[in-house]
C-alpha cells in the first residue's frame, strides 16, 4: 500500500494530463459529440511517448494509431456515409462480432508469439491481444458501430492488469473509469440506435 500511495504522489504530470484528456475524450464520445477526437489526438500523444519509455511497446504502437484513427475519426463522424449527414450508431449483430473475435484472437495469438520470442515486450500476450482488439474497435468507434462499448469493457479491464504491474496506478485508475463508462456508452448508443431503426 506504501508503494502505491508513493507511486499516485509521483505521477507525472504528463501522465495526469493525459488522463484528463482520455475521461473528455470518452464522457464526449458517449454524447456523440465530435470534440471527443481533439482529445483523443492529445492524449494518445503523451501516451505514445509514456508507453515506449515503460516498454509497452504493443501500446506505445497503439496510441500512434490512435492519433491517425483521431483524424479519421472527425471526418467519419462530420461527414456520414453520404458526406451530406452526419454518421448515425448502426449495429454489425451477433454472427458479425462472433467471427471478428475469432480472427482477431487468431491474430492475438501470432503477434504476441513474436513480441514475447523477438522483443523485450512486457506481458507480450496479454498487450498484443489488447492492441490488436484496440486497432479493430477504435475503427469500430469511428464508424458508430454500438458493439465498440462491449469490445471496449473487456479492452479496458484487462488493460487495468497491465497497468498496476507497470506502475501507472493513475492509468490503471482511468481503465475503471473507462470500464464503467463504456458499460454506459453502450446504453446511451443503444438507445441512439433504436432511434436510427436497426
């Protein structure tokens, strides 16, 4: 317990900042607000750098994406399908989803074998199978597919792991946070959805 209040009074206050932006970024997401990509683009930023500096490579990686996926993400969200109407939640169903998480664990599997065989990764499975879910759902979020919250809770949770064994207690701190919101964010976009008529 001594390790971890010593660990919350040194928190860097690039890491602080960064928390700040992802809880802005996410609460603005669940409101479909488009201001939710200005966050995300900052905040992916710092962490970019934070995570190569602990060897997190697989999300150190990650949070490059993030900063690309920002910029798509604002235009998808600003200009729909048609480029007249801004984009509305839809939903992929079931049989979809089933067949993303078998490809992607698939997937999971092979990266994590080659960041634990060829790199200093850190929990290489466990980080590769968070970011390879990551790179799929964020695109998912982009294009207001309702199930990204459900891939999101499960992302989040594990990550929480990852976190408290690296030391970024105030990070690990914000997946819960994360895990509950996106519990939120799927009934908000629910409700959102059924609006739309799917």
């Amino acid at each position: 317990m001594d390790g971890f209040i010593n660990s919350i009074l040194t928190i860097s206050f690039w890491e602080a900042l960064a928390v700040f932006l992802s809880i802005t970024y996410l609460i603005l997401a669940m409101r479909q607000n488009i201001l939710c990509w200005a966050g995300a683009f900052f905040s992916t930023l710092i962490y970019t750098i934070l995570f190569f500096d602990a060897l997190l490579l697989m999300d150190s990686l990650l949070n490059a994406y993030y900063l690309l996926m920002a910029l798509y993400g604002w235009h998808s969200w600003k200009h729909g399908k048609n480029r007249n109407e801004e984009l509305k939640v839809s939903s992929w169903g079931l049989k979809t989803n089933l067949k993303i998480v078998v490809v992607l664990g698939i997937i999971s599997l092979l990266v994590g074998y080659i960041m634990d065989n060829y790199t200093k990764a850190d929990f290489a499975y466990l980080d590769a199978a968070t970011t390879v879910f990551a790179i799929f759902t964020t695109y998912m979020l982009a294009k207001k597919i309702l199930e990204n919250w459900l891939y999101w809770i499960v992302i989040d949770f594990v990550s929480i792991y990852i976190y408290i064994n690296k030391a970024f207690y105030l990070t690990a701190g914000l997946f819960i946070l994360y895990t509950i919101l996106a519990f939120f964010g799927f009934l908000e976009w629910k409700k959102a959805g059924f609006k739309n008529g799917y």
